[in-house]
C-alpha cells in the first residue's frame, strides 16, 4: 500500500476536468488499497481568481503547508497546479529535500494571452521554472508532450485520461425532441478560451445546444439568441443531453486534452472538432470524429459517422489506465535526498 499526497488548487465545487481526473484517479487507487488524500483550498481562506471566480486561491504560509505534508507523511507527493497551493507545496519539498511529481493540465500561457496582454513565452517561462524540479511532469496527450519537449520542459510523460463508461452510455434520444435537428451540443466552460462562439457563429442545420456557465455566457446568449443556453448539468442529467445529442462540437483550440469528448464518444456521440491538441490525440479513428479547419464541415461529416464507432472507440480511455500511468510516474518522496547523500 502506498500514501499519495494530492496537491491541487482546483477543486470541489468547481465542475471541471482537473477536479474529475483527481477524483477518479483517487478512487481508483483507494479501490486498489492505497491511501490518498488531498490537499486543497477546503479549510483554508481564499479569495477568486481574477476572471476566473469559480477557483478560489488560497491563503496559506509555507509553515502550514509543511505541517499538513509532514502530519500526511506521504509516500509520494503530487503537485497537480501552478497556483498558491502548488508553490509552496513545492517550495516545502525542495526546502526538505523531498521528491515530487507535477501534472501540466491547463494552457495558462494561452488563457492568459486571451484576457491580457502577456506575452505566452512569459507564462511558459514561469512553467518551465515551476515544473523544472519535478521528477516527472504529466501531460494529457502525445501532442501535449511533445509540445512541452519542443518548449525545453524536461521529463515530460504521458499521462491519459478515462470515462465511466456506465454513467456515459448510449440510449434512446430524450431530449431536445422540441427542437429542429440536428441536435449539435457543446458542454464546458462558456469563456473566450473556450472559443464557443466559433461554434455559435457556424452556418449549419439545426440546433445549437450549451450547456455549461462562465463569463461569455450572458453576451452570447444576447448575441446568439436562437441557441439553446441551458446552464450547468451534472449527473444524469448530463447523460441524457449527451445521448440525445447527434454530434457533440468542441470548437477549442487551447485544451491539453477535453474530456468532455470522450464523454460524448461514450455515449455514442461522433465528435467534430479542429485539428489541433487534445481532439488530433482522441480522434484517432475517423469513424468517430471528424476534424478540420473548417468546423461548419466537419460537423456535416460527423452526422455521417457511426455512434456504434464512437462508442466503441470511447471504451479504450479507462479510469484504470490512468490509474496504472500515474501509479508508474510516482517517486518516493526521500529519492532526492538519497540522491544527494
């Protein structure tokens, strides 16, 4: 049995792919028999993120962060974000001389760049430091790894991600039956990182269908009023506006991977997104994805695609597997020291 100690400043309640990986993550080693627990925000004061409120920074010294990691006594430590939590989780371990790994889920540089006026090469700058002395930085995708490799970020590894295949399934068609087909349905965070109104602005049949909340949401609902805007769902909920989709659209071109596409693959929903990182990595099976530059045409060519395909193609991303990968990039925690002496 191992004792993992999670670090991350994304987390509950916040409904987004970090905290869904962590999560599932953390269930599938406590089912295997290892303890893992969680350093987060709970507990400590915190105040939102500028233009982006639903994360909330933490308030913390490094005297308490080092008294949680010492009272954890951890086998192995795992920093999952760049924020607060993270660097002084990191500024304790190498304090202490204690290994560790990271994991690099989100493009700030580009997300940044989107809101201000930050040069991207700034961020990955500040990355590249950050990630520096893990021993292993995780990445979602092959094109995420060798993108990081080609921006000098040293031991960057491959680290995949899963679907419950049982919340995420195909059935009949439930919803949107009101509405004129197709069904296009995009879910995640409403924002300009996003690119969501790529989506809304596309010159194609049928009903356009948001779900998810954030900072666009209200100007382009204003802007696009025949899209169909139905806020954040969860649950089974979710699972039946998937299944009753007939494509899914995911119009990003800054996501590391986007699990919400094999979400919609598991429910036997084509996907139609562009060539870029995340989609290019997922969509490897033609017959259940179409990708291209233009969106509006790969989204006619995803109605013609099989949603057996896309299921089936869904059922090779487990939460096992990412399991296994994370288990394998882990050190001890006393490596650097042995190393050292």
């Amino acid at each position: 049995m191992r004792k993992v100690l999670i670090v991350t400043d994304a987390w509950l309640p916040q409904t987004n792919g970090v905290v869904r990986c962590l999560e599932a993550v953390g269930r599938e080693l406590m089912g295997r028999g290892h303890e893992v627990s969680y350093l987060t925000p709970e507990g400590f004061w915190t105040f939102p993120m500028p233009t982006y409120p639903e994360i909330r920074l933490s308030l913390v010294t490094p005297m308490t962060i080092g008294q949680v990691i010492a009272r954890e006594a951890p086998d192995h430590i795992h920093i999952a974000t760049e924020g607060p939590l993270g660097l002084l989780a990191r500024f304790v371990c190498l304090e202490q001389g204690l290994a560790f790994t990271t994991s690099y889920h989100t493009r700030f540089p580009e997300y940044v760049a989107a809101r201000m006026p930050i040069p991207t090469e700034w961020t990955y700058g500040f990355l590249r430091w950050f990630h520096g002395s893990a021993a292993a930085t995780l990445v979602p995708t092959a094109s995420m790894q060798e993108e990081l490799a080609s921006r000098q970020f040293g031991h960057v590894r491959l680290w995949t991600r899963g679907v419950d295949h049982s919340c995420f399934s195909p059935g009949p068609k439930s919803e949107f039956l009101d509405l004129p087909g197709p069904h296009l349905l995009y879910v995640g965070r409403v924002a300009v990182e996003k690119n969501v109104e790529a989506f809304l602005k596309l010159d194609v049949p049928g009903t356009k269908i948001i779900v998810g909340d954030g900072p666009a949401r209200a100007e382009l609902k204003a802007r696009y009023p025949d899209a169909m805007f139905l806020g954040l769902r969860t649950g089974e909920e979710l699972s039946r506006l998937y299944r009753s989709a007939d494509v899914f659209v995911f119009p990003s071109r800054t996501d590391t991977f986007g699990n919400v596409m094999i979400e919609a693959l598991a429910s036997g929903v084509p996907v139609a997104a562009y060539p870029v990182t995340g989609p290019r990595d997922i969509l490897t099976d033609p017959a259940c994805g179409a990708l291209d530059e233009d969106l509006g045409f790969a989204v006619i060519r995803a109605l013609t695609l099989s949603r057996e395909a896309a299921r089936a193609h869904a059922l090779g991303f487990t939460w096992a597997r990412c399991a296994d990968l994370f288990l394998e990039a882990l050190v001890p925690v006393r490596e650097a020291a042995a190393k050292a002496a």
